[in-house]
C-alpha cells in the first residue's frame, strides 16, 4: 500500500475503535449502574450443555440423569446473551456498518 492508503486504512481503523469504545460503554452503563446477580457457574453454560440422546434414551435413564443440565429444559438467563449486548449499542452506527 501506498501511504496515503495507510494513512486512510489506520484513520479507518482509528474511527472504528474510537466509536466500538463509546458503544461498549453505551452498552453496559446501565449493568455498572444496576448489576445483575453475580454468576456461581463459570463452566459451560447449562443451556449449552445438551444431551444429543432420543428420547426413549433420555426416558430409560431418567433417574440416573434426573439433575443433569443436559437433559433439563433450561431458560436463558436474562441479561446474558450477545445479543442482549448487541441490542444495547445504537442503532444510528448499525446502518453504517451494513454497507
């Protein structure tokens, strides 16, 4: 590259963390403000875990897998996701990252 492309390509780039920090923040000023409840598990995440078994299997071993994560039908906690987060940062910078 040239340097006038470089120059371009690092004032691109300068542009694009200047603005991910301001929506970083934007993101989670309310979660500093008002914290959600602490996290106990920092494995896996239970929804994660699943048991790729039919579901005679499941059925059979019902008992012996009766308080494991994989085989419940467990909710998304609130406020954990990505795209939780991704909701969060304005939609004004959205479009313009679209093109």
């Amino acid at each position: 590259l040239n340097w006038a492309k470089k120059e371009a390509k690092q004032a691109e780039l300068e542009a694009l963390v200047s603005t991910l920090a301001v929506n970083s923040q934007l993101a989670v000023k309310d979660l500093v403000d008002n914290p959600p409840a602490p996290i106990t598990d920092m494995r896996r995440a239970d929804e994660h875990r699943t048991c790729f078994v039919g579901r005679n299997t499941k059925a059979s071993h019902g008992d012996a897998w009766a308080d494991m994560p994989a085989t419940a039908n467990l909710h998304v906690t609130p406020m954990t996701t990505a795209s939780f987060f991704r909701q969060r940062v304005p939609t004004a910078n959205k479009s313009s990252d679209t093109k």
